[in-house]
C-alpha cells in the first residue's frame, strides 16, 4: 500500500530576530523528565523548556553565524561547539559556559578545550573532531578538563575532520575527502574508503546504523563497510542532465532518523526519466520496507530534530525559515497549504513491444478520499507523449471505470493525484482488463 504523507503545524512561534534557523538540538537531563529543545537562528541560541515554553535567548547564547552546531552529553553537561569557537557547555539547560575561558580545574586556572567541528562521547570521554586533522579528547569522565590525560590523534589522509558517530562501540572519524577511520581507544583503522558523509548535517542513527548523503548516493554504515542503498532514486541525486542534487547541497543538506524512517532535505530535483521537478524535495527511506519516496514540503527543511517528550513520544520537528513546525498525523496539510501528492507508474505487461487494447481499470482506495485517477497512453518514455486524461476520483474505495473507445497503445502510465486539505489516501492497488496483440 501507498499512502499520503501526514502534514505539520507550527511548533511554538517564530525566532525572536526573525533569522532563518540552522540548527536544532535537544537534551534531557539525568532526570529523565526535564528536557530542552535548542534553535540556532544565525548565531543566536534560543531554547524552549519542555517544549513548551516560548523561545528565549540563552545566556551566554551568542555563537557564529557561519557555523554548524554539534553536541555530546556526559555526567549530565550538555555540550555544544559549532565549528569555529571552543566547546560550551550548560548544566542548568538555560546558560551556557564558554569552555575555553571561564572555566576553572581544581584551582589551577583555565584550561580551555579545543574548537571543534563535531562532538561525541565515546568511553566516559567526550571527543572532539578538531578544524584541520586532529582527533582530541578530554580526560575521562568529565568534558570540562583538557589537559589532565588528554591529548590528540592526528587523522591521516586528505581533506580535515568533519564529523564524529559511535558505531558499533568504536569511534568513526570522518573527513570532507571522504575517508573514514575507526577508533578504540588504543588503534586507529583505516576503513579504505572514500564514501564517508559529505554533509555532517544528513547523518541519521537507526539502531546503530548511520545513514548519510555522500555525492555517490545515501549510504548505511554499520561498522564494517559504507554501503549505497539509494539505487532506486539515483536519477534524483545525480544524472546525465545535471537536474539532481545541486553541487552545494551535498555539503549541507539536512537529515534525521525517526521511527525506522530517514529524512533527508535536498532541494529542487528532477528525474532525467520521467523529467518531473520535485521542490523543496525530500528523500525518505523506509527501514521496514526497504523503499524510497520523494516528499515535497510547503515549506524548504533547513533542520531535523528527531526526540522524546515527556510522554516518551518520539517526535519529529523541522525548521523552515524562522519557523520551526511538528510533522502530525493527524495534520492534513501543510500548516494550511494543500498537500501536492502524485504516484505515477507505468504498465507494460511485460511485452513492451505489442499493442495493447485498454478495456477497464479498477483501483483500491480506503473511502472517502480525495485522490483522483489520470492515465496516458503512449509507446515512448517522452514527457512530451504523454496526454493524461483524467478516469474520475476514488471517494469510493472501490471503483471501476471504462477506458474511452479506441484506447490502444504499447505502454499505459497511470497517476494517482491529490491536492486536498482535508484528507489522506491510502491506495491499495490497481487491475486492469486488456486485450494484447502480439507483434508480428
């Protein structure tokens, strides 16, 4: 089965200086009831308490703009660092600390922590992928102390440091070139590999597998090799005609995991094969069933945000300008904008090469729907062939409809299209009578 996607509303209100928001991020405390959402909005912090209270600034919440916001949590401190100033961290949830400045180890003076570009906790540690090549780590058991049994491992090969993740308890590092290497706390493994993530920003976790987008497609790694798993959609990423995933987006592009599925924002592409444009696209693959589709938002995703509430409900958030909205499902549009659905497919019956007489359709719906059934007939995959005529719409569930007189062709397109505010489709399948006259 099919089905439309659910909607979104808003999720509190806009960012108080109106700035696009780059980043979201959330952390529970030890407590395990107390949580905060984060938006970094131009290099400005904003939390919410509970995900319920309004944004506001956080103290000490001034970051770069230019930066991307990563963070790791240990001994219940959160921190955060984004790539161009040193690691913050906050205990309270609402203030954060300057790292490299004002904190002070057992009366001996500041020991300022490294600027990073990607934070994780590995071994009671917190890691810290550094700007240039070098892998740093802070003394066990605390993120606030650099220099007692801390110190660096320089990551070899091409390109800088990009991104850290555990896998399968070892430690990824990564590199903008591509090359991964794996970490346990005493060897440094060359994984042979240059299909690490390009944008640090598309790395999802499900179970333990990291799935991410590289310039060669999405890829899963689970702690031996990258593997590609978006062979069905790679006209979508790149193609002859350089209408997929534009050049710059590989470097930023957004993605979340949630609820065995994967979210990934990639902009405006087209299929070079059925040359249909998706905007504000969004590539999404579904871990249960092994399959992709593409989804098309109102509103262009800048960042995910996969977290529990205090009702241990996983919920999914996306930031779209200054607004951050809350995917629903009960929501049937897009915060008041129609949901644009279409499923195209095309039939030949394994003989593309004979004529076919088209005598009825019948397809399956759930009742009270309001998608609508076009076909083309046509003996070519050129868009400029194709002639959609509509059969008529699926408000029954069940329905059968007669194809005109005299429809005849080699391959038959079908469509299934929605743009309604008010209701979701599930379809169910489609069976077709017809009359095939093999070529002579």
């Amino acid at each position: 089965a099919k089905k439309k996607r659910p909607g979104y509303i808003t999720y509190l209100g806009t960012m108080p200086n109106g700035a696009v928001v780059n980043d979201l991020l959330n952390w529970t405390n030890n407590t395990g009831t107390q949580f905060w959402n984060y938006a970094n909005a131009n290099g400005t912090l904003y939390y919410s308490t509970q995900g319920t209270g309004a944004w506001t600034v956080c103290g000490n919440g001034t970051f770069s703009a230019a930066g991307t916001m990563t963070s790791a949590v240990l001994e219940n401190t959160f921190f955060i660092c984004d790539g161009v100033g040193t690691i913050n961290y906050t205990t309270t949830g609402t203030s954060f600390v300057n790292n490299g400045t004002a904190l002070v180890i057992g009366g001996t003076g500041a020991t300022p922590a490294p600027v990073a570009a990607s934070l994780a906790e590995f071994q009671g540690r917190i890691f810290a992928a550094g700007t240039s090549t070098f892998l740093n780590w802070s003394n066990v058991g605390t993120g606030n102390d650099w220099t007692n049994d801390s110190t660096s491992q320089p990551i070899p090969g091409p390109g800088k440091l990009t991104s850290l993740f555990k896998s399968n308890d070892r430690l990824i590092a990564t590199k903008n070139s591509g090359v991964m290497y794996r970490w346990d706390g005493f060897s440094l493994i060359d994984l042979a590999t240059n299909l690490g993530p390009t944008s640090t920003r598309s790395i999802g976790n499900i179970e333990d597998v990291r799935t991410y987008l590289n310039r060669e497609g999405f890829h899963a790694y689970g702690g031996n090799k990258p593997e590609l798993i978006s062979n069905p959609i790679q006209r979508q990423i790149y193609n002859d005609d350089g209408t997929g995933i534009v050049g710059t987006t590989f470097d930023n592009a957004p993605g979340v995991s949630h609820r065995k599925k994967y979210y990934c924002s990639i902009g405006t592409v087209t299929d070079d094969l059925t040359n249909e444009t998706v905007s504000n696209a969004v590539a999404v693959y579904d871990y249960q069933l092994n399959e992709w589709a593409t989804y098309t938002y109102a509103n262009r995703p800048t960042a995910w945000l996969s977290y529990k509430d205090n009702s241990q409900v996983q919920q999914l958030l996306f930031a779209g300008g200054s607004q951050v909205f809350q995917i629903s499902g009960t929501a049937t549009s897009d915060n008041g904008v129609a949901i644009e659905t279409a499923l195209e497919g095309v039939v030949h019956l394994g003989k593309p090469e004979s004529d076919k007489k088209w005598n009825y359709l019948w397809a399956f719906f759930n009742p009270g729907c309001e998608a609508n059934i076009q076909i083309a007939y046509a003996d070519t995959f050129t868009k400029a062939n194709k002639r959609w005529v509509t059969l008529g719409d699926a408000r029954n569930g069940v329905v059968e409809y007669k194809f005109p007189v005299g429809s005849s062709s080699k391959l038959l397109f079908w469509k299934i299209t929605d743009n309604s505010k008010n209701a979701r489709y599930n379809f169910y399948g489609l069976s077709l009578e017809v009359d095939v006259e093999d070529r002579k």
